[in-house]
C-alpha cells in the first residue's frame, strides 16, 4: 500500500489502518505478519493455532489466484479464517475473479477498502473473543 494503485488500494499504509482498527477492538489482541514469501505465509498459518490464535485474517493478495499451497494450510488450520481484500476482486480482471485460497476460510470479503479488514475482524471477534492474527501479502507493496 502506498506503492501500487491507489484508486485500486488507498494511500492509506496498513500500518495506519491497523492504527484505525485497534481501537474498534479492544477485546481483541491484534497480531499483525506480512511477508511476500509464499512458504512464510504457509509458516505463519501453520503455527497459529498452536500459538493460540482462534481466529486469522488473510489477505494473500496476488496467491488468491493460485496458491494450492496456502489453500492447503488454510485446510488444515482448526481456526475461523476470513479472506479479505481491500479491491472489489469481482470487478477487476478476469483472472483476479477467482480466490482460490478462499475456499480455505469462512468467508471472503473483498471491495470495502480497509472497511473490509474491519467487516472481517467483526465476524471473527463474534466467534471467539482471544487472539486474531493478520497474514497479510499484497497490501504492503
């Protein structure tokens, strides 16, 4: 964010909508990873539960489209799992249509801009009130 499209992403760095959403969720312990390696976003989703996450926010980003791999550690992870994504997905590209790692989570919402990551952390504090984690990929580049 910051460095790709802003009429797409915002201006807004995510460090500053993380900023805005704390607040929104006191009873939540917000933890935040991004990485643009697809093997240490798997890491991070692998490791959650055992790290006492009940719940995960996901933005793959560009590894909606793909990654078999990060589906497959979203299978497995025994969390609620909300992809998100700031750009409406369904009113852009063809290819970028179709998240393939959504398939992995509860549910997907996509085109509210940061508004999104708030709708996703609303759902999640709704199903369990401990430790929420973001994995987040795209939106910082």
């Amino acid at each position: 964010m910051g460095k790709r499209d802003s009429l797409v992403y915002g201006t807004e760095s995510f460090e500053k909508i993380l900023d805005w959403l704390q607040p929104q969720f006191p009873d939540l312990e917000i933890t935040y990873q991004q990485s643009n390696h697809e093997g240490q976003l798997i890491d991070w989703i692998q490791q959650a539960e055992e790290s006492g996450f009940k719940g995960l926010l996901i933005n793959p980003g560009g590894y909606s489209h793909y990654s078999v791999a990060i589906l497959d550690a979203l299978l497995l992870a025994k969390l609620w799992k909300v992809e998100v994504h700031l750009s409406p997905i369904y009113a852009r590209d063809n290819f970028r249509q179709q998240s393939m790692t959504a398939a992995g989570c509860h549910g997907l919402i996509a085109g509210f801009g940061k508004e999104s990551y708030r709708l996703g952390l609303e759902f999640l504090r709704k199903q369990s009130s401990h430790k929420v984690g973001f994995r987040n990929e795209a939106d910082r580049n």
